[in-house]
C-alpha cells in the first residue's frame, strides 16, 4: 500500500481596532505626551487584530504604514513579508523580505519568512536552504522547523520531513499542527496506520481542532473504514456536507 497510498493522500490534500467604551466623557482630555509613539502603537495593534481575525489585507495595510514609517522595525517588517504572504502574493513577500534582509541580514524572523514565502512560490529548494539558515540562527524557532518538514515533504523526502517535525515537536511539543504535519507526512510515506494512530490520540483530547479531527476521516478514508470516516465528519460538517464527503470517500475507497 506504501507508494500508492501516499500518492492518494498527496492527490486528496492536493481595519479594525476595538475601542474600549468609555463610562463618560470628560470635559478636558490631555493629548498623548508622544503623538507618534501613541500612532505606532495603535497601528500595531490593529495589524495584529487584523491578522488575528483573518484580515490579511488590513495587516497588510498596517505594517505595511508601520514599515514605511520606520524600515527599522523589524517586527512590522515580519509582519508585513507574513501577510503578504497569506494573501498569496507570494513574490511581493519575496521582494520585500530581501529588501528588508539588506539591511539586517541575520535577522532570524525575517530569514524565516523569506524561506516560508519562498515555500509558498514554489521555490522549494531554495527555500530549503533559507529555513535551513534561519533555523541556525534561531534553533528554537519551531515554526521555521515546520516549515522545512513541509518543504522536505513537498520535495517526496518524507523521512527527513519526519525528523524534522519530530525536532520541532521536541521544542513545542503541545503543537497540534505539528502532530498533524508528522501524521500527515507518514500517510504520504505509506504509513497510513501510523499516521492514523497518531491522530486518533490526539482527537481524544480537548485540544483536538476540527481541521485535525477532517485530516483523520481522510486517512480512515483512504484505509476504507467509512463508519470511522463518518462519524468524525458528523463532528464538524452539516449533513449535507458530511453526504458530499462520504460520497467522494466511497469513490476513494473503491479506486483502492
């Protein structure tokens, strides 16, 4: 079952700020006693919330002032490459990742979102080579450790993936995703067994994600146990989507 088994799973995978209320207004309020210290910050916070909810394009538009305001914050910076990123505009992360790299060359955040991006574009070895930096640079940084499983899976080098997760997993060990990227690397490798074992442990705890619980109805998909596969998908999907599912898993399960 190895090779076709993970040839299947790799086909099926294939502004806003909140303002606190206010009791009453006062008569007299002061100004801020630094005006552009007090921009910074509010402009921080709305990119942040903004990436929190989802708003890509207004992270985006945030660090994107908070930079060109000063090419020195590097945290606005990250931030910026990340959005962009999300957005898919792969090669604008790229340009602007480089650009902000030229002044600041070992910076490992910036490194890390360069390979990510890199990743995304479809630069997989040369983003292998770029996490790989950046994970010298910071060796604690899990997420860049991630990311090059990803890029070693997306390479069919599913072994090193499987080190590498395990590596970052050793940093974070409570990282769902990371569980999940390892489970889904041995699944491409032809583990499907160990795969699935791997996420069924984890489905039986609260911090089971339903993005967790959909990846395990795939891969008891793909092994032809549709009672499993069903009962995982009623978790999280309406019925008629579960019905949907349940009829391309049948058509999965016969092609086996």
């Amino acid at each position: 079952m190895g090779k076709q088994a993970g040839t299947r799973v790799a086909v099926a995978f294939a502004a806003t700020v909140a303002l606190a209320a206010c009791d009453a207004l006062t008569p007299f309020t002061q100004p801020p006693a630094n005006p552009r210290a007090a921009i910074v910050k509010t402009l921080r916070e709305a990119a942040k919330l903004s990436q929190q909810s989802n708003d890509h394009s207004g992270a985006v538009n945030f660090y994107r002032n908070l930079y060109e305001r000063d090419p020195a914050d590097l945290e606005a910076a990250a931030g910026y490459v990340r959005n962009l990123r999300y957005l898919g505009a792969h090669g604008q992360a790229i340009e602007v990742a480089i650009d902000v790299l030229k002044r600041a060359p070992d910076h490992p955040a910036i490194v890390a979102e360069l390979g990510k991006a890199q990743l995304a574009a479809g630069q997989g070895l040369t983003a292998l080579d770029t996490l790989a930096r950046a994970i010298e640079l910071d060796p604690k940084d899990w997420r860049a450790r991630s990311a090059l499983g990803i890029g070693f899976d997306l390479m069919g080098n599913h072994a090193r993936a499987q080190q590498t997760y395990e590596a970052a997993l050793a940093i974070a060990a409570n990282e769902l995703s990371l569980v999940n990227n390892l489970a889904l690397s041995r699944a491409l490798g032809g583990d499907i067994e160990g795969a699935i074992a791997r996420l069924e442990a984890v489905v039986q705890t609260p911090r089971a994600s339903a993005h967790v619980r959909q990846n395990l109805a795939l891969l008891h998909a793909i092994q032809g146990n549709l009672a499993r596969t069903e009962a995982l998908l009623r978790r999280d999907l309406p019925p008629d989507v579960v019905q949907s599912n349940l009829a391309y898993y049948r058509a999965l399960a016969t092609a086996r």
